[in-house]
C-alpha cells in the first residue's frame, strides 16, 4: 500500500510504502514518521501513486505563487508589512522561493507569542477578507496548523 503525504520540513509532496514506520524526504533530508504524519491519498498502483504526488504538488505550488501576489498586493497598497505590525519584517532576501518566504512571513508574525490570530493576520494585511484567504492557503499548504481554535502556529 502507497500513500502520499508532505514533509513536515520543506511542505513538499511525497509517494510513500505505508509498510514502513518512516519515509525520508528526497528533498529536504528529514526523516518523515508516518504514524504521525496525514495520508492524503492511499493507492495499491504505483502510477496512481505518482499522478496524486502531481497533483498535490502543482495544488501547493499554485497556494504559494498566490500568497506571494497576495504579499506584493500589500506592498503596492502603500503600506510596509513592517510598519503594520512592529515586530513582522517581510524579507525576501532570507527565503528561496515562494514557500520559504511564506514560512519566513508566519515565523516573523509569530515572534512575539510563538502564535497568531486571524485579528493579529488581519492587523497586518489590512483586509479581513485578503487575511482569511491567506489563513487558507497557510493551512492548506501545510505552512501552519490549528492547536487551539482561532489559534496558529508554524509547523
């Protein structure tokens, strides 16, 4: 039995043998422990397999190239992401690509507290409606998770 789940270190998509307790990821090196880790899919097909790590991947891709224009449509507002919010500095010049800046934009958000709200996101972006939309594509590319409700934290 195969499955598909994301590394926890780098967000990246990943075909897995369910057999097996852990998986390392190709990308990133870390050790994946799939006890603890969500299954996206499950298959016996090995092609089946490869077509839903695609997939994934191209759906988390297409969240983060949306996030970075969401980010730029803040800056071109006017408004520094560093002047809404004390203690959040936006810099891109510390991230990779898309998925490294987003993690570097919730790390920063969360300094103070090792938390965040959707008021405390809504504070920085300015929109309710543009703070919930990134909320989403956070939770949906497996930047951040829940612990508690109306509470996130980085994974």
């Amino acid at each position: 039995m195969f499955g598909v789940v994301i590394c926890p270190n780098c967000n990246r998509p990943r075909g897995v043998n369910l057999s097996a307790r852990k998986a390392m990821c190709p990308a990133c090196g870390k050790h994946i422990d799939l006890r603890r880790t969500k299954i996206y899919f499950e298959t016996d097909s090995e092609t089946e397999l490869a077509e839903a790590v695609r997939k994934l991947s191209e759906q988390t891709s297409g969240g983060l190239e949306a996030l970075e224009a969401s980010i730029d449509s803040i800056s071109q507002k006017g408004k520094r992401i560093d002047e809404l919010h004390p203690k959040l500095i936006y810099n891109p010049s510390k991230a990779r690509d898309d998925e490294d800046q987003a993690r570097v934009f919730v790390k920063e958000l969360c300094a103070r507290t090792g938390e965040f709200s959707l008021e405390d996101l809504c504070r920085v972006v300015g929109d309710e409606e543009e703070a919930m939309a990134l909320l989403e594509k956070f939770l949906s590319a497996g930047i951040i998770f829940e612990p508690r409700p109306g509470k996130y934290r980085p994974v």
